[in-house]
C-alpha cells in the first residue's frame, strides 16, 4: 500500500507512510463509531451482530499485519 501511495502520489516513502496511517487511523474510527452506534441502539441493522464482529475481527488482523510493513 505504502509503494502504490509513492508511485500514484510521486511523494516520498515517509509522506506515505504518514498517509496510509491517517487512513487507517480514520478508517478505524468509522468502524468503531458504527459499531458503537449499533450496539448503543440495539435495533436491527442489515448485518446481523456475529458478522459484524467477524469484520472487525479481520479488520483487527488486517491491522496486526500492516504494523510489521507490507511484507
């Protein structure tokens, strides 16, 4: 993701690192305000609770993952 960013922007490897952080880092705070919401409303919503945290369980591991770099 980090070299798609370098070729697609033309930026240097640190602005986007520094991109695709801020990108995560909002990308999380939606996941988390939904889920929050949903839970705080407790009315049916399209996706059934169990899959819901499936999701955010693979975005979890997605996360882990990105923290030891692309490789």
């Amino acid at each position: 993701s980090v070299q798609i960013c370098i070729n697609v922007a033309r930026v240097a490897e640190e602005q986007a690192r520094h991109h695709i952080r801020n990108l995560l880092r909002d990308a999380w705070r939606r996941l988390n305000r939904e889920l929050l919401s949903a839970q705080q409303q407790q009315h049916q919503t399209t996706f059934s609770r169990s899959f819901m945290n499936v999701a955010l369980n693979i975005a979890r591991v997605s996360q882990c993952m990105y923290n030891y770099k692309d490789g």
